[in-house]
C-alpha cells in the first residue's frame, strides 16, 4: 500500500520532486501560482499528452534559474 497524503493540494509532491532535483544535480524548479493550471493540466493529461507538464516543468526550472543568476549561484 502507498503513503497517503491527505492535504490534496500537491505540496508534498512538489516537495519531492525539489529534493530529487537536488539529490540527482538538476535545477530545482518551483510551480508557483502562475504556473499552477498549467501543472494541473499537464498531470491530467500526462498519458495522452507528456509534453504540457514537461514544458511547464522546463519553464519554471527556467525561471529557477533566473533567480540563481541573480545571486550569481552557479549551476
């Protein structure tokens, strides 16, 4: 049986994937509000259509990185 997680807003999940971006040396990104229907609708349509929640993935890790520039933080 899997872990559940009853808060049912995804933080958890984001969570995890920031910590496997940083354990496996890839930008982290963070889904804020802009991006947040997009995810959702990447989630739902991941089987038929992977593509949507790759580029908005990419395009938060872009602005990630824009954040790491700032801060001259090498990546």
């Amino acid at each position: 049986m899997y872990p559940s997680f009853q808060d049912g807003n995804g933080r958890v999940g984001r969570l995890l994937l920031f910590k496997a971006c940083l354990k496996y040396d890839i930008v982290p990104f963070i889904i804020d509000e802009k991006l947040k229907l997009f995810y959702y609708r990447g989630l739902k349509k991941w089987i038929n259509e992977p593509g949507y929640l790759r580029d908005t993935c990419l395009m938060a890790q872009d602005r990630f990185k824009l954040n790491l520039d700032y801060f001259k933080i090498q990546y």
